[in-house]
C-alpha cells in the first residue's frame, strides 16, 4: 500500500499506509518525487498552537468566532497529511482529461505522500513542469507568492532601501525579488548562519545577525541616518519587528507577511512606532480581495510566480535545504522543521 507523512499528534509525525481509490473520469494519478513541507503556518498546526483548533475564521464577519462542540476541525491529529507542493508524473488519467497526458510532469499542492489523486479539468494549480526546469524551485511555488504579495504590499521600488527580516523561503524570495527590481540595498536579518549566506549569496548587499547586532541603529547608518524605505517582516519575532520599526524611515512602510502569534514581550509601540509615522501592512497573498482587485487577485500572483519560478529568474536551489529522503522524512520534519530549524531553510523530500 502506498504511503504518507502524517502528524499523529502534536509535534509528532509518522509515516502510515493509505489506500487509493479508483480515479474519476476528470482527474489523473501523480506518482510523487519530491515535496515539501509548509514552514510556517503547517509549523502552528503541527505545534498545537492554531487558532483554528479552538476558532474558526468566520468570512462574513471577518473575524475569529469560537467553533462549535459538535464541529470538525481541519486539523486532526491522527489524520493530517503533512505537506505542502508536490511534484511528480501522471501515471493514470480519466476519459475526460484533455489537457495532459500520461508522463507529464507536474506539480500542485498537497501532502507528502507517494501518490496523488487531483482534478485535472480547469484546474490551473495543477501545473505542468518544463523538463528543463527545477523540482526545487516548483517546490517553492507556495512561499514564493507570499513574498510576492509581501514585496507588493510594501509598495516597494526601483532605487527603495529594503530590509528583509526572516530568512526562511518566504524571505529568501522576497530578497531575491527587491534586488532584481532594482532597490538600491537590500539588508536581510536573521540569526541563522547558513540563511544569511544564502541570501548573501543570492543578490543581498548587506547581512545582519539580529542576535549580536542592533539591526535598527545599523540600519540607520547604512542609510545616512534615514532608515529604510520599507521592510517585509516574515519572522514573526516581536523583536523584528521592534528592530524594524527603529530601523525604517519616517513614513515608511513595514509588511509583515509573518504568520503572527500571540506577542508576550519584546515589543514596544511607545518608542520608534509612535514618533515616525510607520505604517504596518498585514500582508497575505491569499486574502480576497487584493488590495489591488480587480487588477490583482491571487490567481495572478501564482502565474507570475510560476512563471518566475520556471525560467530561471528565481533560484532556489539553496532554499530547499536539506533534502531527505521519504523513508526519514517523519525524523526530518520533527527535526529540521519543528525542533532544530536552524539547521535548514526549508525542507524537501525525495521519494
């Protein structure tokens, strides 16, 4: 029987068998070479600490309301198949599908697991990957919205000073992004040695350990005493973003494309925040509608960042780090994506 990554329990993942069942006349069979996990919101579940398991996101309302006793969450322990992307070649197809064929290589979201069952008539997310192209970069098709949205929320520019807080994928995109439209520094912030090189590496002028630096002051003096222009938070630290209110312009705007968490200390609107007219833009790629709707909606934003992704602008050979093969991937998660995570950036999977 075929085989997937669940999470049995809080902060706990095993590997367990599934079955498949008969494919529909609209819909192919994907045998799995690589995935990849989520890194932060997946992360939040894994741990336990969503507020979804208590609350639901009512979209009437827009606001978080107490879940009834009688109703399901999406998260249950037991069940869950981790994962993100996927990628892999269609080994069956219904009568219906048109638009592929049997050998293609695709990817689309989803769990780790070895096969994958999806509707393949007017499914746009299910997308067809140049042989030419990276798995490690189709893997990236997720964060790299994000830090598209991020970058666009922040009203970034050609000639801006940028600083990016968090090096995970979303930050190394979002790095990657502001250096290539032109902003004349890029600073990307984060404790972690093997991120910072790699954002170094990929077109950031300027790397700060946020743990044996005070970010916002060397921000200052890498622009004359202005601060940045604008920032993409994605670490969800409130210390980031207390060194990126000290460090940002006046006026200037900060994105925090973060999945937040409650914020218990290290963060003081009083000081910097309340003297130089920042402005915070909660940032999310797949909120509807776009700031910019009807021009911009998230459908765009995918094709633009597959688009990127698959010819070569972005590069993500390094973010996906390290690669482990299915068999280990349940120690994998536990360990690069929940218990030790400064020993990636993000995790991928062979199989």
């Amino acid at each position: 029987m075929p085989r997937q990554l669940v999470a049995v329990a809080p902060r706990v993942a095993e590997i367990v068998e599934y079955e498949d069942r008969e494919i529909l006349p609209n819909e192919v069979k994907v045998k799995v070479e690589y995935a990849a996990p989520k890194h932060g919101t997946e992360l939040t579940d894994f741990r336990g600490n969503s507020p979804f398991l208590k609350e639901k996101y009512d979209s009437e309302w827009h606001m978080f309301v107490p879940r009834a006793k009688e109703e399901q969450t999406e998260i249950v322990f037991g069940k869950w198949n981790l994962g993100n992307q996927w990628v892999g070649r269609i080994i069956e197809k219904g009568s219906e599908v048109k638009d592929y064929e049997l050998g293609d290589r695709v990817c689309s979201y989803g769990g780790i697991r070895e096969t994958h069952i999806v509707n393949a008539v007017n499914n746009y997310r299910l997308r067809k990957l140049p042989e030419n192209a990276s798995w490690k970069n189709a893997l990236c098709y997720d964060p790299a919205q994000f830090a598209m949205g991020a970058v666009r929320d922040a009203n970034i520019r050609v000639g801006d000073r940028v600083a990016v807080f968090g090096l995970g994928a979303i930050g190394q995109i979002a790095v990657q992004l502001c250096k290539k439209m032109g902003t004349s520094l890029v600073a990307a912030i984060d404790p972690i040695e093997i991120r910072r090189q790699v954002a170094k590496k990929n077109g950031a002028d300027v790397v700060l350990d946020s743990t044996t630096t005070d970010v916002g002051m060397e921000l200052k003096k890498l622009t004359e005493k202005m601060g940045v222009d604008a920032v993409v938070e994605t670490s969800g630290h409130p210390a980031a973003l207390q060194s990126a209110l000290r460090g940002l312009a006046y006026g200037g705007i900060i994105a925090y494309g973060a999945f937040g968490k409650e914020i218990t200390g290290g963060l003081n609107f009083g000081k910097e925040a309340h003297f130089n007219y920042g402005r915070i833009v909660f940032s999310r790629a797949c909120s509807e509608p776009n700031p910019e709707y009807p021009r911009w909606n998230r459908k765009r934003i995918e094709e633009v960042c597959w688009e990127l992704l698959t010819n070569g602008y972005l590069n993500c050979e390094d973010i996906i780090n390290p690669v482990v093969p299915f068999e280990k991937s349940a120690e994998g998660y536990m360990k690069y994506v929940d218990r030790e995570p400064h020993l990636s950036i993000k995790m991928g999977v062979e199989f």
